[in-house]
C-alpha cells in the first residue's frame, strides 16, 4: 500500500472537508453514539463529529498509519479517550 503524506493532506483537505461537512450534518445523532470513522484521513471530520457527539465516542478508522498517527496528533489533545484510532489492514 502507498503511504500518504498526512501533514500536506491535511493542509490541502478543503474540498473533502467541505463536502464532508453536509453529510455530517445530515446524520441523526443525539449526542452519546458510539461512531466508526472509516476512511478518517488526517481527522478533519471526525472533529466535527466528535463535536456532534459530546458524550459519546469516535472510532477512527483508516489504511494509512500516516493517516493516523496526524489525525491522534491533531485529536487526542482535545478529545483524550473520546476517541480511539485503528489501522485497517487492506
């Protein structure tokens, strides 16, 4: 598998991030679910559901340790146990 560059994805994600954010807001969540994020990327999205979700959890999912290891930099801090991250292996 081809590793991304997840600090430059992370920076150059608007239009996934974009088209992401009307999806989110279609989702009927009260606020304590327990969410798979699969496909995560570099965590852009699962802030905002993170956000949706205040007293539940994320599960982030994705192929790319990169990935993953920006998007538990870039999440942890805020979220600690909120939210865990698992490398799918293809």
């Amino acid at each position: 598998m081809r590793e991304w560059n997840a600090e430059s994805y992370h920076r150059v994600s608007d239009p996934q991030y974009e088209w992401g954010i009307p999806v989110l807001a279609r989702l009927a969540l009260h606020g304590d679910e327990r969410v798979l994020d699969v496909g995560c990327g570099s965590g852009r999205l699962t802030e905002r559901l993170l956000d949706r979700v205040p007293r539940g959890e994320v599960v982030a999912i994705d192929l790319s340790l990169n990935m993953l290891t920006t998007a538990r930099a870039y999440l942890a801090p805020r979220f600690g146990k909120r939210v865990s991250f698992i490398q799918e292996i293809g």
